[in-house]
C-alpha cells in the first residue's frame, strides 16, 4: 500500500507540502493509540528524516510514545544533536539503541538462500533482529524515517535497512555487511536489488508482516544554491514505496563521469564527521569515479578516532585498512575478527585495493596512527589551504597552478562513477 508518491530530480518540497504529505498520508491511516518513531542518528543529519519526525510529533502530539534513533553501531545521540537534528520534539521522547543487548531475532534467513542470492560466496544464515521496543507489540505505527540514497553495504540505503541494521543486533549487523563486503560493493552501490536487500526483504516477508510498519523515505539533492532539498517522498509499507525512491535517487545522487578522475578532495562536516568508520563514505562513494594510480585526499577536521565503539575501534587499529586479501585471511584465523565481522567488512570496504592512494588530514589523529591503518597522512592545515572549501566548487575545478581536482562537499549525498567503471 502506497499512500504518498511524488518526486522528481527538479522538486522542492516546502515545509507546508511536506506537513500536507504527511497528516493527509496519517489521515488515511485512521487512529492510532501509541505511535513509535525510527529516524536516522545524526550521521544522517542531511537527510531531512529529523523535520519529518518532529512533523510527526506534530501531528501524533501524546500519541508519538517514543522515539528511537536507528544508531546500528554508531555512538547514541547527544542531547545537542537531538536539538539540532529533532527541534521540538521533546528528549524524553528519545530511547537509545544497545545493538550488542537490546534487540530480539524475529526469525533466521536460512543458509541455503544466503548461498544462493550472494553467488556461494558466503554460506551461512543470518538472523533478523529488531529491537524488543519495536517487537514487542505495544505500539499500533512505528514510522520508519529515512533517506534512500547509494550506500555501500546493501547498493541503496532505506527502507527495512534501517529498522533490521539500524535497530539490529550484533549478529544481523556483522553478517549482512560481511556478505555485502564479500560480494563486492562495487557490484551493489547503487542498485536496489542486492543480496543484502534479498537477504533483508526476505525477513520483512517472512518475520515481520505482523508489525504495523510505515515507511517514510526521502530523497535528498542540492539545489542550484548548494541547498539540500527534498526532491522526493514516498509513504508505504512495501517494497514498491522503496523501488520508486529507489529510482529516483539514481536520478538526483548518481554521478555519472565520462572519465575517471585522477584527484578527488572531500571535505567532511565536523559535526558529522568524527571517526573513519562514517569518514570512509568518502571512500565509499568515490572509489567507483577514482582512476588507476589516482589519488583521494580526505579533509576531515572532526577526525579524532577510527571506529564507532572502543572494541571496533581497537580491531581498525590491530589490523588496519589492508586490502581484501588481507582482511580474509584475518578473519580465516584470528577470533577476535571473526567475531566481529561488520569491521571485516568495513576494512574491505576502506581499501582502494592498491588502486589508488587515500591521503587523510585529520583534525585530531596523528601521524602514527593514520599511517598505522595504511593510509598517507598530509597536514590539515595546509592542505586546507591548498584545497580552500570555502572557494571550491563542486565538481571539476581548475587551481591556480594548473591541476585539476574533483571536490565533492558530502560524500553521504551521493555517488560517483566513471561510466565504463559502473557499467562492468
């Protein structure tokens, strides 16, 4: 059932359009008692989930019982972020998510199937999670809030990736990214049907038709300003909802490039930005677009550790961003990487594979220990000043000295190919 559909790659949704979408869209749901909301943390600040919450609130006032961040492994919100991210809607609304305790397994993918959709890459099963909050039947809407948009692990973000990874546990999270990481991203990012996405509808089907689930998904692009703006929303609960926002982000967040790029810089937001576990997006959605023997530097002043917990972040530094091959054989024979396979998959994912250089200029961490997970490492300061943001243009820009770079200011708006890279 698709109660709301409407977007395209020049729409701009005003605030007022947007209250319009959603309380006519609530209307036809008719009353609900106890209403729960799932927005995105605030390492999805860009993708207007947080104004669609507090519309929300707006409309639901006492009925909206609670709301939980779909944090997945990142840190829980901060009082301020809420603030900044949620206006109105008030903190003792707010649960945290402990994917390491909180969550419950709804049912298991069987191990034939994860065989079958990756290929006989990998050969286990995966159980779908779900935080008991969302499982335990007390609430007749839980509203999940998102941004569809290319995304690494699952080819595109939203939909049930954020309630079965967002509200997940350990499990779920480590065996969907492996299998993502496995299979090869470059095979996924910004496809909607993946393994992952196989893996994940498949436990919406069979685990969780009984939950009374509503997806709210946007898509978010930059207008002609370098504002973001909603060029899309779409209100449903099924898999259709999300292949037509599917579609259109390819539309608003893919950059096709005619030739590869022998320099990309980007620049990460510090307020967002803060360990390579997210900075790594800047690896993610380049990569694709990045030529043999190029080379990506990294402007990242909110840089101050690797990963989004004191476990993960300790295995980033034991084992470092070495390349597929590397990784594999690590989780082949040592315990503690094979008991966290998320952070296989991200070192994998953290790589160019020897294909081109990753050069960080972190506002926090040293030296040793950029250098210490294989990357290079350049002064913050002066590569700010060489690659000034406040000056740059997005896209192709011409410096002074005659090179060319590439500058993207968000790396989570988007992708980035060469054609013949993509087309493979």
């Amino acid at each position: 059932m698709i109660l709301f559909s409407q977007g395209s790659p020049e729409t701009a949704f005003t605030v007022e359009e947007l209250r319009n979408a959603l309380f006519t869209s609530f209307d036809q749901l008719g009353d609900r008692k106890r209403v729960v909301a799932v927005p995105p943390d605030f390492t999805r600040y860009h993708s207007q989930s947080g104004l669609l919450t507090e519309l929300s609130w707006e409309y639901y006032q006492e009925r909206l019982a609670d709301v939980l961040p779909a944090t997945g492994t990142h840190f829980a919100m901060t009082r301020a972020e809420k603030e900044i991210m949620f206006g109105r809607v008030p903190e003792e609304l707010f649960r945290v998510h402990d994917y390491k305790n909180a969550s419950t397994t709804l049912g298991e993918v069987p191990g034939a199937y994860v065989r079958e959709v990756s290929g006989e890459i990998v050969d286990y099963s995966i159980p779908i999670q779900l935080n008991r909050l969302l499982a335990d039947g007390k609430h007749d809407l839980i509203l999940s809030i998102g941004q569809v948009v290319p995304h690494e692990v699952i080819g595109m973000a939203g939909y049930n990736k954020n309630l079965f990874v967002g509200t997940g546990g350990a499990e779920t999270i480590n065996r969907t990214h492996f299998l993502g990481a496995a299979y090869g991203m470059e095979r996924m990012m910004g496809r909607a049907d993946t393994p992952v996405r196989k893996v994940l509808n498949y436990g919406s089907e069979h685990f969780a038709r009984h939950l009374p689930v509503m997806y709210v998904l946007t898509v978010v692009g930059k207008n002609v300003e370098g504002k973001l703006v909603i060029r899309g929303l779409f209100i449903g609960d099924d898999a259709e909802c999300f292949r037509r926002a599917a579609k259109l982000s390819l539309a608003v967040n893919f950059q096709i490039l005619d030739a590869p790029i022998k320099k990309v810089v980007v620049y990460l937001d510090p307020a967002e930005f803060k360990s390579t576990w997210l900075c790594n997006k800047s690896v993610y959605r380049t990569r694709m677009a990045i030529a043999d023997g190029g080379e990506l530097i990294v402007l990242a002043p909110g840089l101050e550790r690797f990963g989004e917990d004191e476990a993960i972040d300790a295995l980033i530094r034991k084992y470092g961003y070495a390349g597929t091959a590397a990784v594999l054989e690590a989780v082949r024979s040592q315990e503690d990487l094979q008991g966290s396979l998320t952070t296989a998959a991200h070192l994998i994912h953290g790589s160019s594979e020897g294909r081109f250089t990753i050069t960080y200029c972190p506002g926090s961490l040293s030296r040793q220990e950029i250098e210490g997970v294989h990357y290079s490492y350049e002064d913050l300061r002066l590569m700010t000043e060489k690659y000034d943001p406040a000056v740059l243009a997005e896209g192709i820009n011409t410096m002074a000295d005659g090179e060319e770079i590439y500058y993207i200011s968000n790396p989570a708006l988007g992708l980035w190919a060469h054609r013949e890279r993509f087309e493979q």
